[in-house]
C-alpha cells in the first residue's frame, strides 16, 4: 500500500497524473498521453497483419444489451449505470434547495438507456450478432475506449476510468484458441521490447460474493484467462497490464453469435490496460521520457 | 428532421457509425475515427504556437466539482451521474431476482462521486485554482473529452456521447477577450481550410425552463457566446461546431481562481465540437473520404 501511495504521489508530483479529489479518477498530462498514444501504435504494428476490423464505442453502451450481457450477475459492484433529472420546473426547484440545503439531490435521478462500459468488448457482440452470420473465417475486431469499474482505490492501477484497448476473435473453438495463443506470445514479445520484466499466469475474473468464488474456481481450472503481470507498485504483487481471455460460447449463446456453418460462435479477446502500461514503463524506466533507454524510446518514438 | 435521419440512415449503411439501439448513441468505423485524429491534428496545428498545456481528464468528473460548478442550476436536463450497486450478497439476490422479472433494478442504484463530464473544461477550473495563482499573463489549456449530454435525438449532430476538443484561457478580462477574438478568426479559417461553408453568430445555451430564458436573453445580448455554424443536415439550421464561449468572472468567482496580480480570473474556452466537424466533412465532401477535394485532403493527411 505504502508503495502504491508512493507511486501515486511521485506521479502527481511530477504533473503525470492530476488529482481530482476522487480516488482513481484522475487527469493526465500530455506526456502521460503521448506514452499511451505510441504504446497504442506498438500494439497496432503488432497487430497489423491481422486486418482487424477498427471500431470505436464511446464510453457508454446500450443499458439493454449491458442487461442482457450478464455482467450484473457477476460483477454488480464494479457497473456504472447513468441517470438524469427528467422533472418539471417544480421538480428542479425543489432539486436546487436540496442542493442548497446539502441534502442526497441524487435520489431524484432516473436510468437513462446508457450504462458505462465495463470492458472495451461488452458493446461489440450484440453489435456483430445484428450483422448476420459470421463470414467464413469468422471475425476479428480491434477495439479501444474509456471503461469504467466503480472501485476507489489510492493504487494508480486500479483506476475507476481507464482506457482498454482489446483484439477480440470471433469464430471456431479452434480460431478462437489459436488467436489466444498467437497474443499470449505477442503479447510477452510487446513487452519485452520496451523492456519491462513480464511473466504470463493462470487467472480468475473478481466474480462478486460467495457463488462468485465457484466461478472464479471454474475459471481457473479450465484456463479461461491468462494474465500478463508486470511489478509496478510490488513484486510480491505484480499488475495485470494484459489479459487473455476465452470465453467458450458464453457471448456467442447471449447473443446469438453464428458461424457461417450455423454453428454458435465461440469468442476470445486480448485486452491491454492502457493507463497500466503507461504507470509500468514510468515506474521502470522513470517519470521523465527523455531518460528512457534508447531501444525503449526507439520502439515507441521511432 | 427527413434530412437528419437520411444523414443517419446513409452513414450507418457506409458503416461510418454504427448503430447501438440508442437514439444519440453509435460505434465509430476506423474511417470516422481517422478523421477525427487528423481534424484534431489540424486544430494542434493552428494553436501550436500559443503552448498550451495538454490536459486529458476521463469522460467522469468529481461529483463534488460538478456541484459546484452550477451546472444543474443551468442545465439539469443534460446532465449525467453515475451510480453503482453497494449492497450486500442477499441485497444482490433480490436484484437478480427484478432482473429476471424485468422489474426496473436501477431504482437500488446509488450515486458514486463521479458525474458525467457535461463540457470538457469543467474538470479544469478546480483543478488550476487548486494550484494557487496563476502565473504572470494568465493561463492556456489544451483539453479534450468525451462528454455526455442527455438528448436522445435522430439528429447524427446531436450525440450522449460525443468529442469536445478546448481551448481555456483564464487571465484578465482582455486577455480572455482577446484569446476568443483570436479563436474565431482561426476557427473561421481552420473551417474554410477545409473547404467548409462557415457562418459565425450570436448564440445562447439551451438553459432548463422559464427562468433559463431569461439567461439565454442576456447572455446573447452581451454577447457572451458565439457560434460557427456550418450546414449538416439542414442549410436553413446550420449545426453549431464551434463555439466561443466568455464566462466573465463566473469560473473564477467560482472557484476562487486569481489572477497574478490578486484579481479574480475571467475565462474563455473555444470548444470544438468533432463528431459534428466529421458530420459536416463526411456531408459536404462524401461518405467516401478518397473522394474528397483534393486541397482537403492535403490538408488533413498532409
């Protein structure tokens, strides 16, 4: 804890991060953005020869489609779900002199039809099932967006907004588990060229509650999903800065997901933790670019 | 409203945006994204010169600095705050449960400290008047975020979730004052670069309700905002894409910005609004950016 205070606060210091007086809700200088942007154009030179199909959702989905996605039951206490005032002019007054007054004014919001996204892939697989059947081959899609996980926390990791940047394959049992394979060494490659201590393993998702701990059993047994840790504010306790993750015919069934054989499409996605790359490579390298090892700067700035 | 939803229904059958099943709500193709980096390229650009600090809030603000700011005395109808479910296992059973039902389980929802950002300068006043006076000759920003506004609408240039690119000048009331005159000139030629049919006027903003009349009233007859029009789904309602925005002290009163010299700080922000700038390209020049007049494309892809 006191490490990741540490880390924090030399971030801060150094004008990286900007406090906003919320706990994982933070601005970022342009130095800090400019590592994400050439970090992203590494991932897309890695990825390129895969043609993947670039879509871009902003920060909200469909609260429909976030409903029927089933992330509620596994994840409720991370969603974000957006309300509004949608009164008379009564209503508003009455709103402002419980502003005035110090009063819980937030009670009076309802649900609007747009939810926060919780992963960069969420709002992609009801978009893919409206197409049709899946082309011959089946599909693959690069994604990125802000993403949100209610969880204050003082470890820089664990922001509550924070950017994703996801390969998502949609197809076969076997292309689904091929595409998780080629990442999972790309992946490790990607990160040795800027020259961060990588090491791959078994994980779980954080499932919510005590019928949560069987499925993060089963998750693991089975090895649905691989992680990609890198020290950042512990070596005893490295982050996940990617994530490699099968997930069988769970999104292919919620949507109906087929492959040009009829057959329900199986799905995986690689996803990179933007922010926590970048708090990686300042961690390691340190705060100021300039100083950055020559072949780091070189794969990153050319 | 015909023209408007022609506009829509041809961009999304050229995949430039993509259908969600929310009015105001879409995925953007890599086409309408790459044009959104160049367009901000341009605008880099034209503002190089006058090294503004790059600042990248998330799409989230401080539900605390959102309050103060006065926003949903203004416009309640717009905004957007986040809530998340806080209960316990038993508490989540039961939400399941009115899930299943098809109940509305967002009524157990409660407010994080996190509200949608409505403008993308509003997260910066606290934070520069955070760092104590500002310096001899003021302050420049360069800001950008997605931002939220709750109007469901088949206009494609009205989105929930959309792109504000900013300039922030906070300093003495002529240098505002002169910052702004600077920002529509540039902005009409920035437009015009673009071989874009351009208009500046008097504008207001759509304040709640009767009483916001009469701040709409006299915020055009002081000439406080401007607009740069340009014609997208209508020529007798050309859509704003540009606006020039002078607060006079109410930022700085606000949150207690001072100027160098101990004076409470004027503010002025020109804020482009990029999906509209791309709707506005996309309509003039063809749904097919190689097609585009050649000057155009110059100017966008060098």
């Amino acid at each position: 804890m006191d490490m990741q205070n540490s880390l924090l606060n030399r971030l801060f210091d150094a004008g990286l991060l900007i406090e906003t007086g919320v706990d994982g809700l933070y601005g970022r200088s342009g130095a800090f953005e400019d590592v994400i942007t050439r970090f992203e154009a590494l991932i897309g030179a890695f990825g390129a020869a895969d043609n993947a199909e670039a879509i871009r959702f902003p920060p909200g989905m469909n609260r429909a489609h976030f409903e029927g996605s089933g992330y509620m039951k596994s994840f409720p206490q991370l969603a974000g779900t957006v309300h509004s005032f949608c009164g008379c002019e009564l209503d508003h007054m009455n709103l402002l002199q419980c502003m005035a007054e110090g009063g819980d004014w937030t009670k009076g919001q309802e649900a609007t039809d747009i939810v926060l996204t919780p992963a960069a892939c969420y709002p992609l697989y009801p978009t893919i099932a409206k197409r049709g059947p899946l082309p011959a081959g089946g599909g693959l899609y690069d994604l990125q967006s802000y993403c949100f996980r209610h969880e204050p926390s003082k470890d820089p990791a664990r922001m509550q907004l924070f950017r994703m940047r996801e390969y998502v394959r949609i197809g076969t049992p076997d292309a689904v588990r091929e595409f998780r394979q080629t990442w999972m060494e790309r992946g490790r490659q990607l990160i040795e060229t800027v020259q961060l201590p990588v090491e791959i393993d078994v994980a779980n998702d954080p499932f919510f509650g005590r019928a949560g701990r069987m499925m993060s059993n089963n998750q693991r047994d089975q090895n649905l999903k691989f992680e990609l840790l890198i020290p950042v504010t512990s070596t005893a306790r490295p982050t996940a800065c990617l994530s490699f993750n099968y997930h069988q015919d769970h999104f292919g069934t919620t949507w109906g997901l087929k492959t040009a054989d009829g057959e329900t499409a199986h799905t995986a996605c690689v996803g990179f933790g933007l922010e926590r790359i970048a708090l990686a490579l300042f961690a390691h390298h340190g705060l100021d670019t300039a100083d950055w090892p020559a072949p780091v700067r070189k794969a990153l700035w050319g």
